[in-house]
C-alpha cells in the first residue's frame, strides 16, 4: 500500500524520572492520501457469512 503523507514532524527532547535524556518524533499529518490498496494474498480475503435467517416475531 502506498500512502502520502503531507504535514510536518516534530521532534521533542525531555528529561525522565531517571534522569535520561528522551527523544521523540511525532508525524502531523495535514493531508492523507491513499494510492493504492493493498495486496491481497490467497487467505487475506474475508470469510462472508450468509446472515438470511428467519425472524420469528
């Protein structure tokens, strides 16, 4: 599947409990386009159900 991904990162810097130094990056998405839908393999696909049963009312 391919997605584009349109926004900015951000990345943080802080101090834990212990004392050491953690990094992050978070991804703000501003627009999200999906190119293409996955590959379906043999055993991907859903089971279907038959759900026509009777209501006895």
């Amino acid at each position: 599947m391919k997605v584009l991904v349109q926004g900015r990162i951000h990345y943080t810097k802080w101090t834990d409990a212990a004392g050491v130094d953690r990094y992050g990056c978070e991804i703000i998405a501003e627009k999200i386009d999906f190119l293409s839908r996955p590959k379906a393999t043999e055993g991907d696909a859903p089971e279907l159900v038959d759900r026509d049963d009777e209501v006895g009312f």
